[in-house]
C-alpha cells in the first residue's frame, strides 16, 4: 500500500505523530479509506532507567525497545464511493483529532511503554517455555506449557 503523509509533528512531551493516508481501491470506483496514524517517541531517560531494573529479560528487552516506541491506531471506513473520499479521509481527520489531546499527554506516554514493556516481559517468558516444549526425546511433543501462563493469568 502506498501511504500519503498528511502530517508530521512533534509534541511536547518527545512523541512524534505521522498521520497519513492510507486509503485503497478496492473495486470499481469503491475504495477502503483508511487515516493511519503512526506514534514514535525514542526512549527517555526514565525508561531506560526502568529497562534497566529489569532481571533476567533486561537484554531482551533492550533491544526491542532499541529504536524507540511505537504504536499504531487507524481510523477506516469502507467500500466508500470514489467521489465521496475526500469527504470521508476529512471526516477521519476530525475522529482523529478528538484523541489529539489525549496522545499528546504525558500519561498516555507512560501507559504506552509500561503496557509495551509488560508485552515483552510475556514475550519473553512464552519463548522461555517454548524452549522447553519437545525436549523429552522420545514423547510427543506437549505444548500445554504454551498456555498454562495465560490461564494463571486470568484465573488471578
């Protein structure tokens, strides 16, 4: 797909926001309109000093997050007229700038990367198991190990 860019800036509090469009035909004159926003911020001080307190995932970790957050969220309406795309990427600008404040926020920076974080530490952890699954030799491979984690997470 090709993205049009619409709008770059940078807020005040590090985070970078890309919005473009990244509409499509889809049949005939009918089209996916589709507002892309991209959400980009390198790493703070503060996280980094929080990466580093982590334990055995710390590494792990580190290099993920190595060029910074990242988050997409999108705006999209589909099998649109053709002559109405206009109309509607406009309309998506608008939905999109109803949560303009709320990106540009500082909490939502730290909600980003402690939900980020939180992802990998999982990330890691499901790798770990997984290393562990087939190395009996000669049974079938059991991948319960794969689930047990999510299942004690939801019965907490």
């Amino acid at each position: 797909m090709n993205s049009k860019l619409i709008k770059k800036e940078k807020m005040a509090n590090g985070i970078v926001l890309t919005y473009s469009d990244d509409s499509k035909n889809i049949t005939g004159d009918r089209c996916l309109v589709r507002l892309l926003c991209k959400i980009t911020s390198p790493l703070l001080p503060w996280m980094e000093e929080v990466i580093d307190g982590c334990g055995a995932e710390r590494q792990f970790v580190q290099n993920e997050m190595k060029s910074g957050l990242r988050h997409e969220l999108s705006w999209e309406r589909n099998f649109v007229d053709e002559k109405e795309k206009d109309e509607c990427l406009a309309e998506l600008q608008r939905r999109a700038h109803d949560v303009h404040d709320y990106l540009t926020n500082a909490e939502f920076l730290s909600r980003l990367f402690y939900k980020r974080l939180a992802e990998l530490k999982e990330m890691y952890n499901c790798r770990n198991d997984l290393a562990d699954v087939g190395q009996s030799g000669d049974e079938p491979v059991d991948f319960s190990a794969c689930f047990s984690r999510a299942t004690k997470i939801e019965c907490e």
